[in-house]
C-alpha cells in the first residue's frame, strides 16, 4: 500500500509552484484511470470502488501523488451540473489565497480529471481539502474523454465550496498554482489529444471578480497569463 502524505493546498503549492519563468510538462504513457480500477479494488477496505473528481490542482501528476502516490494516471471528463471558478478560501488568521472553487449549478459543466481511490485515500484527499464539502456526483453527470468505459455504479466525490468567495487584494489568485493547474491540463491534453484546449478554457475565463495573481513575488495580471498560456498551443 502506498505511504500518504496529506498536505494543505499552501504546502502543495510551496512544492509544486512554478514561478514566471514557465511550466513544465511531464508526458506519460496514456492509462485510463478506469483501466486501473482492478488495481486499486485489490488493496481497498470497501468492495465498492470509488472515484475523485479533480478540477484544479488535483489534475496535475505530481499534485495528485503528493497525497497518495498510487494516483498517477487519471482520465479526462466533463461534469454537468457543476460550476468552476475563482472563488475558493480557506479561513485561516494568515495570509489566505483564492483558489479554483466549484459548486453545483444547473446548466452548467467543467472539466478536470477522475481518478480511482480506496477508502484510505479518499480519506487523506479529504484532509488535503480542507475547506471544501465532499459530495458525490451522479454517473450520468459524465463524459469520458479519452474514449475509455463510462463509469456506472461506483461513487464519484469532488470537493465542492459551500459559498463564493471572490479574488480581491487581501486574497489574491498565486501566480504558482495557476501554474499547478495549467501543467495538469497540458499533462492530461499531451496524452489525450481529443481533450486538447478543453481543460484550459476555464482557466482564461475572467468574469470580472478576479484579483491579480501573482507568485509573492513579481505579479502577473490574468490577461499575461492567458497570453503565455496561448503561446504554450491552443
């Protein structure tokens, strides 16, 4: 069984952080996280296999294997009834960023990855998201994007925002996890072309609540990051 290590999204961020210079991309063999399923029912506690839901930084490789490092591959998707957007917190007395939220809206969709997990594991991901509200999301919500088997009776979690709470100047958006999410999306995009641009559309999406991002260093307005993430492809 793998050794977690459930870090809060500052930790993650502090060792996974890109900084202006750019954002690498680890390419991997493409494995569908369903196709890995029989793997991970071996070693779980309950005979009902469960699955996460990751539309930020949990869609990145090494972010999600900071918690448990079984989670390698995961496959993407696109989730109805689900809305993305800048407008995360945590509440802690210190300095407190705005990260990627989501919350269930009718009509609305996002794309991110699903990833399959034990019991354990849902577990450490839950204390990693702290803040967020574990619900579970119905199989029929859905799409598989890299042509792999619809998932049908097993549980799907996503760790969704109980309000909004938009980027301002006390709680601005981190230059380096922007760049966490980003280089999941390009990771997922290089190994699933049919998914390619899908990931990152959210990413560009300024509705007008957005403060700056930075990387508590130099600042970056949202318009340059969306500029140098169009340089990386469309």
């Amino acid at each position: 069984m793998s050794t977690p290590s459930t870090l809060s999204r500052r930790e993650l961020v502090s060792l996974l952080g890109v900084t202006t210079g750019g954002v690498m991309v680890t390419t991997l063999p493409a494995q569908t996280a369903v196709a890995r399923s029989h793997e991970v029912i071996g070693s779980a506690t309950s005979t009902r296999l469960q699955y996460i839901f990751g539309y930020g930084s949990l869609i990145e490789r090494e972010s999600r294997m900071r918690t448990w490092p079984s989670a390698e591959f995961a496959s993407p998707v696109v989730v109805k009834g689900i809305a993305r957007g800048w407008f995360d917190q945590t509440d802690v007395p210190s300095w407190s960023p705005t990260y990627l939220g989501g919350v269930t809206e009718e009509g609305a969709e996002c794309n991110g990855v699903v990833f399959p997990v034990t019991s354990a594991e849902l577990d450490s991901y839950s204390r990693r998201e702290t803040g967020y509200r574990p619900m579970k999301i119905d199989p029929s919500q859905v799409t598989m994007l890299d042509g792999g088997s619809a998932i049908h009776d097993e549980d799907i979690w996503y760790f969704a925002n109980t309000r909004k709470r938009f980027a301002s100047v006390e709680h601005p958006i981190v230059q380096s996890y922007v760049d966490v999410c980003l280089n999941g999306c390009l990771e997922i995009e290089a190994m699933y072309p049919p998914a390619k641009g899908q990931l990152r559309r959210t990413l560009h999406q300024d509705d007008g609540q957005l403060g700056t991002a930075m990387d508590q260093r130099p600042h970056l307005s949202l318009a340059a990051f969306c500029a140098r993430s169009a340089r990386l492809g469309d």
